[in-house]
C-alpha cells in the first residue's frame, strides 16, 4: 500500500469511495474546489488501484482539520485508514498547531473506536449537524511535537 498525494485523475475514484462510506456526499465538485483550494489531499493505492482518501487543512491558525477520510469497503480493516490517518497527522505536525479537530456521526460507531486508537478525545456533541438530523461528536487531538502513537 502506498499514500501518494491526490491528482484530477483520482477525481472520480475518490468520489466512488465516498459514495459508499457515506450518506451525505460532499459532491464530485467539492473535492475538485477543496483540490484547486490547496488543502491537504492523499490517496491510499494498492497496486495502482486507489482504495482510500484523506482531506484535511488547517481551519484556524493553530488547528487542523480532518476534512474527510474513507476506505473502499472491500478493503478496510487492512492498516489503509491508520496509513492515511498517520500521513495526515506527520503533515499536520509540522506545521506547529496545537490541536487536530474532527467532526464523526454520532452513529459511527467503527469510526469512532478508529479514532480512539490515535487517542482522539470527545470535544463536545454538536446535535443535528447533519442534513438528516444526526448529531455529531466533535473529537480532538492534542499535538505533542510531532509524536503520533496508535494504541
Ligand atoms: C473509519 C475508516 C476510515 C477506517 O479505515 P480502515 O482502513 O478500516 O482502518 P484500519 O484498518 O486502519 O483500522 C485501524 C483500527 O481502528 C479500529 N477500527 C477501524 N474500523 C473499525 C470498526 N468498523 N469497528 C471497530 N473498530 C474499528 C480497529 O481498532 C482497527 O484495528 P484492527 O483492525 O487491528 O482491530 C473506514 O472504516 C471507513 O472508510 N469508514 C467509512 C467512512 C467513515 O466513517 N469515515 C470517518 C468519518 S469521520
């Protein structure tokens, strides 16, 4: 497996694989403006084949901010989102923010225990943040100088 950053070309693959993750889709659109944008894009591939993504920026001068990240459901639970996760964290770190913020379904459960393996902590319960009513847990990292530990 190899995280390599996002190009036009992986456009519609990154959009397949957000379709199947989730209910709510962001738009084909938005990922090419969130690209023109200049925010932080990688793609997971297996054998040139691209089977996750991760977006991410820096939402205020101290934050980051994991914009969105999902794996091909025929191919989760191998290390893919851990990879993606990590790149995403090793960037964000060098840019000497404090803290990493990320907004999770309150019904995603598998993501939610994702996190907690990168000791994500529950920030607040934001209710009805998603078009279809659900609630979302805003979770947070604090940053250590670049140190990244799974448990
Ligand atoms: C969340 C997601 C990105 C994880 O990707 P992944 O490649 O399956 O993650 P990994 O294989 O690196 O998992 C690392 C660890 O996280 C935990 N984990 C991951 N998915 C889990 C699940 N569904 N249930 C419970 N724990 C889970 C496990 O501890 C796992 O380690 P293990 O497989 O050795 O037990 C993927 O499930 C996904 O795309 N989900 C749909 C989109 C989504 O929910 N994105 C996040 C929304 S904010």
């Amino acid at each position: 497996m190899k995280v390599r950053k996002f190009t036009p070309d992986d456009l519609k693959r990154v959009f397949e694989i957000e379709n199947m993750s989730f209910d709510q889709s962001y738009g084909i659109n938005m990922f090419q403006q969130l690209y023109e944008m200049g925010v932080g894009f990688l793609v997971a591939e297996e054998n040139g084949y691209v089977i996750g993504y991760v977006i991410f920026w820096i939402k205020y001068e101290n934050q980051g901010h994991i914009i969105s990240i999902a794996v091909d459901k025929n191919y989760r639970r191998l290390g893919c989102g851990t990879q993606l996760l990590v790149k995403a964290i090793s960037i964000l770190s060098l840019l000497n923010l404090d803290t990493i913020y990320l907004e999770v379904n309150e019904n995603n459960v598998g993501a939610v225990e994702f996190y907690k393996q990168f000791s994500f902590r529950v920030d607040r319960v934001v209710p009805g943040y998603y078009e279809n009513g659900d609630g979302a847990i805003v979770l947070y990292l604090p940053l250590d100088k670049g140190k990244i530990t799974r448990k």
